[in-house]
C-alpha cells in the first residue's frame, strides 16, 4: 500500500465512525438511514481499495440501494416517531 491509499483508508474509517454515531445519536429515523447508507458507501469504497470490484459493487448495489430504499419505503408506509411528539 502506497502513503495515499493508506491516508483514504484512515480518513474512511473516521468518517465511518462519525457516520455511525451521528446514526445513533439522531431521532429522525430517515436522517439515520442516510446515514447507514453512507456508511455502506464508504465500506464499498473500502472493498475497491483491497482489490475486490465484484464485493465492492455488491456491497454498493445491495448496501447502499436496496436496503435504503427498503428502508425509506417502511419508514413512510409506518407512523414516523417525530409525528407523535409533535
């Protein structure tokens, strides 16, 4: 690994991590679901560095795709957690 990949990986991981805690730490639950979904981005990213292509496009089309939009479907067909407080 050069100085560069090894730069992206380590500025990957910490925008990973703050990604996940700003998921957690939010109530709205279709701010948390992007959220996840850049994690799975970042993951995809990470899969392409470590040289698997066909990981990192799955993990891109099922991660970052489907599961979001599984997501975002449930979460407008179900009553939204901000609309009982309100």
């Amino acid at each position: 690994m050069n100085i560069f990949t090894v730069i992206l990986v380590v500025i990957g991981a910490i925008f990973m991590i703050v990604a996940a805690i700003y998921a957690i730490s939010r109530k709205d639950l279709l701010v948390a679901t992007i959220a996840t979904s850049i994690i799975s981005l970042v993951l995809s990213v990470f899969f392409f560095i470590l040289q698997a292509p066909d990981v990192a496009l799955t993990e891109a089309t099922i991660g970052v795709a489907l599961t979001t939009i599984i997501f975002v479907v449930t979460i407008r067909n179900t009553k939204r957690h901000e609309e009982e407080e309100e």
